[in-house]
C-alpha cells in the first residue's frame, strides 16, 4: 500500500517568514525515499481553530498526516491536543517519555526542567512513541478513523534524527 501524505508544518514564525520551512523538504525527500506521496504542504500559525480547518480538510485528502511543530513546553505548542481532540483521540501520560525528558535535562542541558516540562510526555493513547535524543519533545505514530498520523519536532536539528531513526523507518516497515 502507497500512503498519500500532506505535510503540515506548524508555526506562526514560518508563516511570519522568520524561519524557513525546512522540515518540509526534508521530509518530503525522506517519504519519497520509503514510496511514500507527498500530495500537499501545509503551513499554520500556532492558532487551534485555523490547525483544527486543516486538519479536518487533510483527512479527506490524505490517508497519511505529518505534523511539525508545536510539540514543546510553551503555552502556544498545541498541536497534540488540537490534533487528538479532531481526531477523537485521548491524551495519556507516558512515564517512559517523561523519564527521557528527565534524563535529557540531566545529561544534554544540565539545568533543571522548567515548570510545564512534562507536559510533552502526554501523548496519544496507544502511540508509537518515538525518542527524541537531542531535544525534550517526543515524537508519535498513531492511527484514528483510517487516517495514520505522524507528529515530528520542528526544529530541524531535533526532527532530523528523529525522521531518519525513527519515522522514516517506521513507513518503510508498513
């Protein structure tokens, strides 16, 4: 079975022009390299309702959805809750995700975690959880209603080990 993926890179700073989207042609490069289609590329502010639209719009269209961005600490990192409320999935607390967490401020930071830390260790019920060894934001495979989904870190230097160890191999696997 080939996937038919969109790409949806979130962030008010790509849409701002402050950064540029990057992830977006390395992931469609890695896809392509396991037979995945890229059909689309989104790009959305940090804004719920706007991200709840293109979700609800790439499912009809998509069969397979990458999420960049907003997976961190900070009050405006809202794509899990966003995506798993449109897609009617729970939220859980991981403890193996929250103990990396943990053990990356010990060992790469060297500073102690920032309150809301943990927060990043509520993932989708029944994910595939996939490790992120440089930064503190997990990523995740999921599946809901037919539709498989993908949530990846934005900054390239976290979702660049994370694709090609992870999520690329993951694909290639199905």
């Amino acid at each position: 079975m080939t996937y038919h993926a969109e790409i949806i890179a979130v962030g008010t700073e790509l849409l701002l022009g402050n950064i540029a989207n990057t992830d977006a042609q390395e992931l469609s490069q890695a896809l392509a390299s396991v037979g995945v289609d890229v059909l689309y590329h989104t790009v959305v502010g940090d804004n719920p309702q706007r991200l709840e639209e293109a979700v609800a719009i790439a499912r009809k269209r998509a069969d397979l959805l990458i999420f960049t961005g907003g997976l961190g600490p900070t009050y405006d990192d809202l794509t899990k809750e966003t995506v798993c409320r449109v897609l009617d999935v729970p939220l859980t607390f991981h403890p193996e995700a929250a103990a990396d967490i943990r053990r990356n401020f010990d060992t790469i930071f060297h500073r102690e975690m920032p309150p809301g830390t943990l927060r990043q260790a509520e993932l989708p019920e029944g994910c595939t959880v996939f490790d992120n060894p440089v930064g503190t934001a997990p990523g995740c495979a999921f599946e809901a209603d037919g539709v498989h989904v993908l949530m990846l870190p934005g900054p390239p230097s976290e979702l660049l080990p994370m694709l090609h160890h992870y999520a690329a191999p993951f694909l290639a696997a199905r």
